[in-house]
C-alpha cells in the first residue's frame, strides 16, 4: 500500500498493515537525505509491527509503502 501525505514533512499519516485504522508515525528524515529507508512502526490501535520503506530525495519523500512488518 502507498500513502504519501505532504511530502516535506516528516510526520505521516499511515493505514496499519493489519488493522487498517490510521496513526501518525514520525519518520525523521534530514532534510539533505537522498536515499532509501526501512523503519519498523507498531501500530498504535493493535501493536502489530508495520515495515514502511520511504524513497528519499533532498529530505523530501518521493515515495512511501507500508507492508507487514513481521518478515
């Protein structure tokens, strides 16, 4: 699943994996990074871990994926 709010800020609204309720993860992107990122959050509603990878350029988000986080 792809979600991508305003894409210079670094918190984000996301939709959990499992659950499917939304919760808002801060991803503290520097605002010079260019790259890739994996990062585990547990959903705030049921715990479970959710994997967001985030393509990062200039410390602006091009994109963002949740996935199960349990790989």
């Amino acid at each position: 699943m792809i979600y991508l709010n305003d894409n210079s800020s670094n918190e984000q609204t996301i939709t959990c994996h499992f659950c499917f309720e939304t919760f808002i993860v801060d991803l503290g992107i520097d605002c010079k990074f260019s790259g890739h990122n994996s990062e585990i959050f547990d959903c705030e509603i049921c715990c479970n871990p959710n994997k967001i990878d985030t393509e990062t350029y200039d410390g602006e988000i091009v994109s963002l994926i949740v996935s199960d986080g349990n790989e």
